[in-house]
C-alpha cells in the first residue's frame, strides 16, 4: 500500500461549492452498502421485503427526529444495497409547514470547515454510524456502507412530487434500478 500523498489521493467533493447544508430545506438523499453488497433484503413480486439489517435501518432512519429536534422526515425507501429518503430540515424546532422546506436558499458566504452540526451531512453520518454500531453490536458484522452519499436539494413541489414517486416506485423498477449491479456496465 502506498503513503498517503494530497496530491493524488484528492477526494474532490460532490456537494455544492459554497452551500450550507445546515440551512433550512429538503433534501433527497441516497446511501449505498458497501461494494454495493445486497445486506438490506430481497425484491419478490415489486416489494421489499427487509431482513435482519434491514429492519435495523428502518429503526435507526425512524430515530432521526429524536436527535435532531428541526429534522422531519419524508418518503423513504429501503432497497437491497442501497436506501433513498427525504429529510427536510427546518429553521426550528417549532416549524411544521414543509412548503416553508422546499427550495434552496442563497448560498452562504463563507467556506464551510467540515462538517457542521445539524447539517445535512452531520445526519447522515449519524445515521449511517447509528447503523453500522447497531449491526455490529447485534449480528457481528462490519462494511455496511459505501463512503459519502448522494444529495439532491429539493427546489420545489414538483422537484418533491417528482422524488417522492420516485422513491415510492424504486422496488416495482428494481430490475432497471442503476444501483442494481446488473445494470452496471
């Protein structure tokens, strides 16, 4: 194995140059499994049908808004290797109105350092960390997840129509999914 040089090993990032992810708003997000490994359970006739790690998943997504008073969340699916959801962030604890949600705000000025807490990032770390100690904790197991995820900020009610039926529709479509490593060229 090779010394660590920031030359070559740069991990460019995939978030938006200059974009708080802390700020209040909705988010698609996707999380895949390690090497893309089917650990969640099986598609039969169109529907999920979790397993052991799966319903681990299901429990930890669920837990969210116990630790982030300002996180509401949105449709969610669970897939064989890999998890969509929607979480809308909100300016406080108090707000309820999604429509407030949806759609970005201006960037701000300053350069993000790291991960900020209650950012959009520091949930799904959370999340994704939640279920890994669970899985080791309760069936012995480590390399649940990928690194990093895939976000889309939600800009508006149709941009949410459009991945809410997404999400809805991911098990029926799962022979055409992209995570599906039979799709993966």
């Amino acid at each position: 194995m090779s010394k660590f040089d920031p030359k070559i090993h740069h991990r460019r990032s995939i978030r938006l140059k200059g974009y708080d992810y802390s700020q209040a708003g909705a988010y698609f997000v996707t999380m895949v499994t390690w090497q893309r490994e089917f650990l969640f359970g099986s598609i039969v006739n169109g529907e999920m049908n979790l397993n052991e790690r799966g319903k681990i998943v299901n429990d930890c997504w669920h837990e969210i808004p116990n630790h982030y008073g300002n996180v509401e969340l949105g449709t969610f699916v669970i897939m064989p290797n890999h998890v969509h959801g929607i979480i809308f962030i909100h300016e406080n604890r108090n707000a309820t109105n999604l429509s407030h949600s949806v759609g970005a705000r201006h960037a701000s000025p300053l350069p993000p350092k790291g991960v900020s807490s209650g950012s959009l990032g520091a949930i799904v770390g959370s999340f994704k960390s939640a279920v890994t100690k669970r899985i080791g904790k309760e069936l012995n197991e480590t390399g649940i997840w990928q690194r990093n995820y895939y976000e889309h900020i939600i800009r508006d009610e149709k941009d949410l129509k459009n991945k809410t039926d997404y999400i809805e529709a991911n098990p029926m479509l799962w022979d055409e999914d992209d995570e599906n490593p039979i799709n993966i060229n």
